[in-house]
C-alpha cells in the first residue's frame, strides 16, 4: 500500500518574503515567474522525501488552498505573469512538482477538483497531455460529494490516455457525515461499474474515513475519535474496495456477508433495518434530490440556504437543464403544494427510521443510531417548514401565523432531541453550521416574530 501525501497546492514559509522580497508577486503574494519560486520548490520537496524517505508520492490539489491559488485567484499581476493564461500557471506548477518527484523516485497525483465552472475550464486544459505517469483524481460529481442524486462529473474521462481515478467518500460525507449510519452500496457499484469501468478509467480513490471529531473542518464534538471503520458505515468501505477490484461484484451478497460478520446471529434483523439508511439519509439531507437545508449536514444559518437558492452549484454547471432551473425556481418561490412534498420527504424518512428503529431493539449501536437518523429526519422537517413558510411571508404570500407555527415546533423538537440523546448533532453542530435554537432565533428575527423566545431548554 502506497502513502501518498495530500498537498494544497505549495505552501511557503511565513517569513519567506522578509528573506525574499524579489519573489513578491504584484497584487498576489508570490510571482510564480520568479525563478526562485521554482528553487523553492525543488528544494523544499527534495528535503521533505529526505527526511520522510517512507512517502510514496504527493497528492496535488489547487482548490481551497489559502492565501495564494493560482486556480482561483490568477496569481501575479506582473507583466510576464500577465501574459501567461492561468491553466500555464497551473500546470507550470504541476511539472515543478512531478520532475521534483520523478528525481527523488516518488510518483505524483492531481486532484481535478475546482468550484466553478471557469475554473473547471482551466483544470480541463492544465490536466490534458501531461506525462502518462501522472494520475489525475476526479470527484464522482461537481464540487462536493452531495449524496446519491447528483450527476456524473464531466471531467470524468476527460482525459483519454491519462490514467484517472473516480473519487469517492465512504464515510460518507453528504449523507450525513458518519453521525448516523448510510449505506450505499448500489451508489458505489453504478459509479465504479457503470462510471469508472466505462469510461475506462485506472481505478478508484477511496475516503476510508474522516474522524468524525476531527476532519477538514473544525469539529465540535467532544470525546475521542470515531472512524468510519467503528461504525455501520464500515460497510461502504468494504462495498467500494471490493467493487474496485471487480465491478461486477454482487452488492447484495457483499452486504449480507458483512452483516453476518458484523451482528452474527442478528444479522437479518440488523441488515433490514440498515437496508434502508440510502432512501433515509437522501429524504433527510436533500429536498426534491437537491442538497440545500444542510452545512455539511449541519443546520445552516438562513444566509447558506439562500446563498444556494441563489447560485445553486447545479445551475451553474449545468446551466440548461430544465429539470434543475424548474426545481429551483419551485423552490425559490415555494407553494403550498411544493412545502409539503418537501415536508414529506422528511416524514418518510422519520418513518423509515422509526421502522429501522423497531427492528434492531436490544442492539444498543443500532439503536442509537436510528435514534439519531429519527431525529435527524424530524428536525429538517422542521428546518424545511420554517425555511419555505418564511420565504412566503417575506413574498407577501401568507401571514406569519403557519411561520410561527413551524417555529414553535422546532424549538420544541430540538429540545425534546436534547433532552433524550445530549447536547450532540443534530441539534448542536458537530463541524460547521450552527445549533437548531440559533436557527430559529434567525428565523424569529428575519420573520419578524413577536412574542416568541427560545427558552432554555431544562
């Protein structure tokens, strides 16, 4: 097994323009066209394989890298960096990096990955033609994991004759982080099958895990850390290892197999019930197969739904399908009708879990679980009732009595939730996001509702 590390893009010392001032970039830290950023490349990648001589290659990304990305902020204002296009800077970059690991024996990734549909652009013509030992990773789908729903990333066999990764999360972000269980093994067969295998691509990169305290974000929840191989989800792991040795893999016989591994003489029961978490997870996170009431599966603060009503990832790379633009329009200026298909969504998720609750009674970890998808189900029921009736009084389409309503019922539930399972997610944020009580203050205070507090909950 390889150890591959994952890099944002190059990282410089703080200092390093004190000692340098020649490398400072106009309007932009550096000027990748300095020579000596170049220098410093080589060097600080030929000094990390010396001292870390057990790493096998580096993972490059130029999305999310802070301070200085060439992808999403242009780089270096300079007259010579002016007259380079962005993906030559890119890719400039790229080749420091892949002739640094070819000289100390070590291989290089790219991640693909970008934000928008501009920089999906750049990414597109920086990737293409590189040397074939190169391998480029690509998400399953745009921008980040959003469930099951979502369709295929364009960039996947974009590259003919580049060997190129589909990447996957197991734990699985987007469908509820790992704080209750989603097993998605017929998601990860049609992906690798249908996907990887058919667009001929090299293989699969897997996320094993996130620590459900400690990820890519700042988590919140206290005590120690759980991996997704501690949880039911461990099955996903297993599903999408196997696939990507063999597509044609039978996922139902992997799942039994597990199962019975896993709860022994309770297997049926166990498999039953957790058969159902995919169609769970989905009701609870997406609405009308759209992410769009969560933070990374938290509760959002007003601002994030209305910011992804308003540049909807969908609509931007796909800007023409008729499907989405009417989803988003419905939901922009929500019915009675469209409030409650969305309403029940949640509910048929809260009943699932409630039935998947029933069944694995006497199993302390399943039950917990359930509990906790349950409650989950219920809370964005009321998350999305309050959502949609606010946007309706705010259009001058109802009066704030049904708002108030909503309201009340979701201080009342969260509070309920608190009461039986702790101060833990979903009611408290376990990453980003905020509590189900912040939510309805900024209900409260957007919808101008009077007389209305959020108490205590004791």
């Amino acid at each position: 097994m390889d150890f591959v590390l994952w890099d944002h893009e190059i990282v410089f010392p703080d200092n390093m323009l004190d000692a340098y001032p020649e490398m400072r970039g106009v309007e932009y830290p550096y000027c990748f066209s300095h020579p000596l950023v170049f220098r410093f490349i080589d060097a600080k990648l030929d000094e990390f394989f010396a001292r870390l001589p057990e790493v096998d290659g580096i993972d490059l990304t130029f999305a999310e890298t802070h301070g200085y990305n060439l992808l999403e902020h242009g780089g270096c204002r300079c007259e010579k960096c002016t007259r380079l296009p962005i993906q030559e800077k890119v890719r400039r970059v790229i080749m420091a990096v892949y002739n640094a690991c070819r000289r100390n024996g070590k291989r290089l990734e790219v991640r693909s990955y970008n934000q928008m549909p501009a920089h999906q652009a750049v990414m597109l013509a920086a990737l293409r033609d590189l040397p074939k030992d190169i391998r480029i990773v690509t998400k399953n789908t745009i921008v980040d994991f959003r469930g099951t729903g979502y369709p295929d990333n364009p960039m996947l066999g974009a590259f003919p004759g580049q060997p190129e990764l589909i990447e996957l999360t197991a734990c699985p972000e987007g469908s509820g982080y790992g704080y209750m269980p989603a097993l998605l093994g017929d998601f990860y067969r049609d992906k690798i099958a249908r996907v990887a295998a058919g667009r001929n691509l090299a293989g699969v990169a897997l996320r094993v895990d996130y620590h459900l305290q400690y990820g890519h974000a700042t988590f919140f929840t206290p005590g120690p850390p759980v991996m997704t191989f501690d949880t039911a989800n461990d099955f996903n792991i297993v599903a999408a290892s196997r696939l990507a040795w063999d597509p044609k893999s039978d996922v139902r016989q992997l799942f039994t197999g597990w199962a019975r591994r896993r709860y022994g003489d309770n297997a049926a029961r166990a498999g039953k019930a957790l058969d159902r978490t995919a169609a769970i997870s989905q009701g609870i996170f997406f609405v009308k197969g759209f992410s769009l009431l969560t933070h990374l599966n938290m509760v959002p603060h007003l601002q994030t739904i209305d910011d992804e009503l308003k540049k909807s990832y969908l609509l931007e790379y796909f800007p023409d399908h008729p499907e989405y633009r009417g989803t988003y329009e419905a939901l922009q200026s929500p019915s009675e009708g469209a409030i409650a298909e969305v309403v029940a969504e949640k509910q048929a998720a809260a009943d699932a879990a409630e039935q998947s609750l029933r069944e694995v009674a006497g199993l302390p970890d399943l039950e917990r679980d359930f509990t906790t998808a349950r409650n989950a189900a219920l809370l964005w029921k009321d998350i999305a009732a309050a959502y949609f009736r606010l946007l309706r009084v705010e259009q001058g389409r109802e009066d704030p009595a049904k708002l108030a309503a909503a309201v009340r019922t979701e201080i009342e539930d969260a509070c309920r939730m608190e009461k039986e399972s702790g101060e833990r997610w979903p009611v408290y944020p376990a990453a980003r996001g905020i509590t189900a009580y912040d939510f309805a203050r900024e209900v409260i205070e957007r919808g101008k509702l009077c007389c209305i507090s959020v108490p205590a909950c004791r």
